[in-house]
C-alpha cells in the first residue's frame, strides 16, 4: 500500500509536489491512509496504479481535503487474482469524509469487469465536491457507495465508459450551478443546474499555474454560469495567483475561470467573437450582415482589441 506515500493515524501535507508513477499493491498508488488527515494543495497526483481501490489517493475512515489540485492517469483494478474490479481509479475513500474544491480529476480509470468510480469511489462517510472539473474518467466520475455525497458548482464531463454520478445506497445532493454532459444520474435537480450538456472543454494540460486544467472553450455554457451569489473565497481559480476566481462579474463553473472580457466589441462596433480573447493564437474570418467582410488577426498576447486589429 502506498506506492509513493503511505501514512496511517497521523496528519499528511503534501503542498507544491508531484506524485507520479507508483504502484500501491492493493490501493493507494500515490498516496495511502488509514484513520489519518491528509491536505493535498496546490499538487499533481498522476500515473499511479492501485490493484484494487485508489489509484491515485486511498483513505480509510480518515480526512482527505484537495485543494487547487489535479489527480489525473491514475488506475485501478483489472487485476487478475487480486481484484478484477478497480475502485475510485483517482480516488477511493473507505468510509472518511473527503472535501474536492478548485481542482480537476481527469482521465483516471477503474478498470476490469465491473470497475466503478473511475474518478471518485466514496465508501460511506460524506463527500463534497465544489468549483471543481470531473473529466473523461472511465468507469464513471463519481460513484457514491451509501455514504452523503454534495456537489455544487463542478463541471463533470463522461469518459466514454461510464456516467457522470452513480449512487448505490446513498444521497447526492446537488447545490446548484453543475454542469454534466448526461443526465448527471438523475441527481442534478439544483437551482442552476444544466444536464445532457456538452461542457466544450479543451484538453488537460498546461493552461497556466502549478497544475494541469481543462480550459473552458469559447462558448462554453459554463462560462458565467455558476452562482450568482458566490464571494470569495477562494480568490483565485485552481491555477493560483493571477486567475481570478471571478474574472467577469460572475464565477464560471469549474476550476477553471475564464480571464478577461467577454462580449468586447472593436471600434467599428464589430463583436468580438471570442469568450477568453488572451487564450487563442489563430487567424479568422467572418462576415457582418452578410455583406462585408472582415479578416481578423489575433495573438496570444492581444488580450484588448485594438483598432488596428481588423482590416476591411
């Protein structure tokens, strides 16, 4: 257990740090608990393997708190003779209660005949989900297993095995402001809720900050569509300093926000076609009214249109 790091009846920090590619034997590739506190910030917990449970993050009857953070390419299960069904491929917790904010879980797997929780497996205890992106995770997003599970203003996005939220004997209670591209396990009933809806997220990588996200594309239905009435904290979106959490009057769903204006116009009265105009580098075209038309070049760097951004 506990490939990378194992601890058990104490308290863990892991700030700034990388845990990759370990094995954990039965769970817990990355990081290992049992009845313990553990506070990851501000972290990369990715290619991992756990046999049966937790490829990247495993806890038992103890705290686990993400914060700002990305487990991503973690797996579990699909091990013959040992577990043929993997577990919370990111992370599995047996019966503790575990706290995601500001931070992504992508492309993590559970695999083998039956593997659930390819994102998240909740055994019990309470889980809470909130300003957070659960991505292309096969064997579903989150699996909640007779625990209390709450999720609010998160973006979650089905791999192609599995949905966005199961739940088996428990409660998922929705706070409002998610987006799921399926029906979101018929929990999502929350004031501001969008289900069976593409969330056009780009893919993970490096979009700025200490870790990897998905930014939120152009005209994405998440861009200011989270809750009106959020305040900070947190400032910041999961990349840190320098990404308000609140970049156009109203928080965008997800750990992403999206930076700058966003419904700019050029000189001439033009709209600009873009939702984040410092995140794109390409040349386009379009037509106003059908009858002129105009070819606009942009750069990376060109985060407020000029006057001599368009030429007619």
């Amino acid at each position: 257990m506990g490939g990378g790091i194992y601890s058990t009846n104490a308290q863990l920090t892991m700030t700034n740090s990388t845990i990759s590619g370990n094995g954990g034997g039965l769970g817990g590739g990355g990081i290992s608990g049992g009845d313990v506190m553990v506070t990851v910030s501000n972290s990369t917990i990715s290619g991992n393997t756990g046999a049966c449970s937790g490829g990247g993050i495993s806890i038992g009857n103890g705290q686990l708190t993400v914060i700002n953070s990305t487990i991503s390419g973690n797996f579990s299960g699909g091990q013959g003779g040992i577990c043929e069904a993997g577990y919370g491929g990111g992370i599995s917790s047996h019966g503790g209660r575990l706290t995601v904010t500001n931070s992504t879980i992508s492309d993590n797997s559970a695999s083998g005949n039956g593997g659930i929780g390819g994102g998240i497996g909740c055994g019990g205890g309470t889980l809470t989900v909130t300003n957070s992106t659960i991505s292309d995770n096969e064997g579903g997003g989150m699996y909640n297993f007779q625990g209390a599970a709450q999720i609010g203003d998160t973006v979650l996005n089905a791999g192609e095995f599995g949905g966005t939220i199961s739940n088996d004997g428990g409660t998922v209670t929705s706070l409002g402001y998610n987006l799921a591209s399926d029906d979101g396990g018929g929990a999502l009933t929350g004031p501001g809720d969008q289900i069976n809806t593409n969330p056009m997220l780009g893919p993970l990588q490096n979009n700025g900050g200490p870790t990897f996200t998905h930014a939120l594309l152009p005209g994405s239905p998440a861009i200011n569509a989270g809750d009106p009435s959020f305040t900070p904290p947190p400032f910041f979106d999961q990349r840190g300093p320098g990404f308000d959490r609140v970049a156009s009057g109203r928080i965008d769903i997800g750990s992403f926000e999206v930076q700058g204006p966003y419904s700019n116009t050029y000189p001439n009265g033009v709209a600009y076609p873009y939702a984040n105009p410092d995140s794109y580098s390409n040349t386009n075209c379009y037509t106003e009214s059908n009858t002129k038309a105009f070819s606009h070049t942009e750069t990376s760097a060109d985060s407020t249109p000029a006057a001599d951004d368009i030429t007619a």
